[in-house]
C-alpha cells in the first residue's frame, strides 16, 4: 500500500529526496530543484518513466530523473507550489491519497500511460509567448516520437525565436553530424549574443544574464557551446566561450569551473590558471584536484601530494585516491551511463563525472604523472609504516578478490590461501603466483596478523565473519605497484 507524507512530522523531507514504498519496489522524488540547480545542457534530456496528474500539475517518477530534466520540468509545476515546499508535499500527499489503486510500479505504468496522454497540449493557457515557449519546450522533451518532439520545438520557436535551449535541440534533432550541429550552435551563439551588444542589453546586465529569465537559457546555449569544444579538444576556443559564460553569469550556474581550469592547464598558461583559481569562492574537487594536477605538472610533488591527501581527500577520497595511486577500479564500475548530470558533492558518482572529463593525457605528460604515482606510493606507505607481513597478507587478499570475484573471504580461505593447506580438488587459488607464501608459519600468527589489520582499519571484517579490504588497505595495494620504482626524472621533493 502506497505511504503518504506527513510535512509536519518530517519537517527534514523538504528538501533532498523522498521515497515511497510500494509492494515490489521505490518510488524516489527529489525535491532539490528547489535550490537553482544547475543543468548540463550538453546533452538530450529524455522522459524517465512518470505519472503526471493534470489537477495539480505534478509529475511523479519510478526513476531518478537528471539535474537538467528537472530544470525543463519546472515550467509544469504550478508557481504557487514551486514557491512553497510544505504546499507541494501536501500535493503530492494529496495524489497518493486520490489514486489508492496504485500499489506497485505496473499500476504507475499504466497511469502514466493514461496521464501523459492528457498532457499531449499544455494544460494552461501561457500568459505570454516566453511562458508559451517554454510549456511548448518541456512537452518536446518529454515527447519519445522524433516526429511530433520536432513539431512541438517548432511551436516553442515560433512563439519565441530566441529560446536558446529550443533551438539548441532544434539543432540536435536536425543536424546530419556533430560538426554540422557545433558550427549552427556557434553561429547561433554569435548572432544572438552581437544582438545582445547592439542593444546594450548586455553591457547593462553583465554579470546577471542567468537571473533573468529571458537569458539564462543563452548562459546554457554558452556552456553548450564551451563543453562541446572542451570535449572534442579545442581548449582554446573552449575557454574563449567559457571565459564569455563566466563573465555575463558571475555565479556560473552552469559550472564552467569544471572544465576551465583543466583547459588553462592543457593551454600550459599557469599564471591564468592561478588567477581562476584564486578567484574560486566554493571550492570543490574539482578544484583541488586541479589544483594538485598543476603542482603534477610543474614537478612539485610534494605541494600536489599534500593538497591530494588533505583537501581533495576531504572533497573527494575517489578523486585523491584515483591521482595519487592510479586507483580507478571502483570510479570505473560504480555509476551507470547518465549519473554525471546528477551527483552529491563528494560522492563516487562525482568521481566519476570528474575522471570521465580529465583529459590527463592532454595536461601532464605519461613520464611525469608515472613519477608522481612513484613518488606519491612511496610517501604513502612510508607514512603508513606498515609491516612486511601485513603487506604480504593486503596484497594477498587483493589477489584472492581478483581471483574468485568475491569481495568477503573467510577464514577457512584466507588460512587455506596463504598456508598451502589442503583446499579440496578445486582450489580455485592454486595457481596464484601468492598461493602458500606463509607456507610454515602457525595458523595463530597469521590469525593474529590479520586481526591486527582490522584493528588497523586496513581491513573490515563482518558480522557473517568474513573478511575484505578497506578503502584504505586497497590503497595500500596499489601504492604497492609503484613502491619499488625509481622516478625516471628528478623531482622537487
């Protein structure tokens, strides 16, 4: 049976996400729209699955939707609602409680199918041709048929020629190449932005073009533009269109900060990267790891390996972890294909939005960033101080992980691994180069050892007594990679 809200008890529900249980599954809704987010125009915005009930206006989804989505879905959301948090939990409380019929996620589909179809026109007159526009826009995105999203973008356009976020999908949709839609989404940029100039518009409100509804859809088609170029290579034009996105929007909603930084450093232009860096207020991982890539870059190792196990370490462990040891393995399966658009700060989701857009290769030469992973690895272990034995039992765990694919081991395993014991006929570990390394010491010394690193943190065991590595004994392991490497150049240290 579906749950409804209660905004008076659960006062910590007004921003964040809720959730609804239902017999077979989570309805999740986050509310954080309510704080100006950001979205990531760069890329299509399709509809998740959704239940929309034309009374209220209000959409419900069976998945997450993206940061950007959310923003094109603002416009059918009653202002009176979007204003008021506690009023819109009642809404939603108040829909839950008219559809008692909807009791697990097929009853959502089936409702959907029902509620989208009401919905194929805006159900409210717009007051005027921006609002009209935009209602036209928001159908378009949520429309699966290419045919009738076209038409509904034409519509959008032609009660406003200058909605920039339309037009940008006009392109996409119409466009024979990527190239074909970069060089009509620049030229696009150049008229309206010379009309902008050639008014005054924009000289009077430079700096506050994303407060204004009539342009903060041209700071997305901006950051579009900068992204597209960023993506592809072309750091200089990439900071040309972002430098111009900063400085008409000066709380750079869109996050230029993600990219203009690593595109200062690809450029080798240090003293342009320090004044955008200094000038950054809310520092983030992106910033601070910048930061260590530029202390990589210029050869002191020892500036980038502070701020990487300080300030990145408290911004991001993923982050500091993947630069200062190569550690990618968890960054790399964790997120799936969309997570990037929306992540919480410090999150592996995060991570990976940051290490999906370094291009490492372009900022830092393969001969340096092997020797700061020398460097780091052996700072590392050398500040940890652990013993032979404890690195020779890490380092054999990992292998069994590797091994078996199976994250806890126990301890019939671990003993039968590094003892040589009798294993049975199918020992999966026999042909590990590690199998038996301990072969001769006594089951209670290894016992003891591995004890010893729980007690460390190296290694977490669990209530069904079995045993795997932690975050910072898998850091171990790979420092271990590097530990006997000599630096192939000298380095500040």
């Amino acid at each position: 049976m579906t749950k409804g809200c209660n905004v008076e008890k659960n006062p910590e529900l007004s921003c964040g996400k809720i959730s609804y249980q239902f017999s077979n599954g989570i309805l999740v809704l986050p509310l954080a729209f309510f704080e100006g987010l950001n979205s990531s125009p760069h890329r299509p915005i399709r509809l998740p699955s959704a239940i929309f009930d034309s009374k209220t206006s209000f959409f419900i989804f069976l998945e997450r939707p993206s940061r950007a989505f959310w923003k094109v879905f603002l416009y059918n959301l009653d202002e009176s609602l979007m204003s008021d948090t506690k009023a819109l939990l009642e809404a939603l409380d108040k829909f839950l409680k008219e559809h008692p019929d909807i009791q697990t996620e097929e009853d959502l589909e089936d409702a959907l199918q029902q509620g989208m179809s009401e919905t194929s026109e805006p159900s409210k007159k717009p007051k005027s041709p921006f609002d009209k526009s935009e209602r036209f826009f928001a159908l378009a995105m949520g429309e699966l048929d290419d045919q009738k999203r076209l038409a509904l973008l034409d519509r959008s356009l032609k009660a406003n020629p200058h909605n920039h976020d339309a037009k940008k999908e006009y392109f996409i949709e119409t466009s024979a190449s990527e190239e074909d839609y970069l060089a009509k989404l620049e030229a696009y940029e150049k008229e309206e932005l010379d009309r902008y100039k050639k008014n005054g518009f924009a000289a009077s409100h430079i700096g506050n073009f994303y407060d204004l509804k009539e342009t903060a859809s041209f700071i997305r088609l901006l950051d579009a533009v900068a992204y597209d170029h960023y993506r592809k290579g072309d750091y200089r034009i990439a900071s040309i269109y972002a430098e111009e996105e900063r400085l008409l929007d000066s709380e750079d909603h869109c996050q230029a900060f993600r990219y203009l930084g690593k595109c200062y450093l690809a450029l080798d232009e240090p003293k342009k990267f320090i004044a955008f860096s200094d000038a950054e207020i809310d520092k983030s991982v992106f910033h601070d790891a910048d930061s260590a890539l530029f202390f990589i870059k210029y050869g002191d190792f020892a500036r980038a390996y502070e701020i990487l196990r300080k300030e990145t370490l408290a911004s991001n462990p993923w982050v500091a972890d993947f630069l200062s040891f190569g550690n990618s393995e968890e960054i790399k399966s964790a997120p799936s294909e969309d997570t990037s658009n929306d992540y919480q700060p410090g999150s592996i989701d995060e991570a990976y939005a940051y290490c999906e857009e370094l291009p490492l290769d372009d900022i830092i030469s393969d001969d340096t960033f092997s020797a700061f992973l020398i460097y780091a690895s052996q700072r590392y272990l050398k500040d940890l101080s652990p013993t032979p034995e404890e690195v020779t039992i890490l380092a054999g765990l990992a292998e069994m992980v590797k091994i078996s694919g199976v994250i806890d081991i126990s301890l019939a395993e671990i003993k039968a691994f590094f003892l040589k014991k009798d294993h049975g006929s199918e020992d999966k570990y026999a042909e590990s180069s590690m199998h038996g390394i301990l072969e001769g010491q006594s089951e209670r010394s290894l016992v003891a050892a591995i004890h010893s690193l729980v007690e460390e943190g190296y290694v977490i065991k669990s209530k069904e007594k079995k045993y795997a590595l932690s975050h910072e004994g898998k850091n171990i392991v790979y420092a271990l990679k590097f530990f006997n490497a000599k630096p192939s150049r000298s380095v500040k240290a």
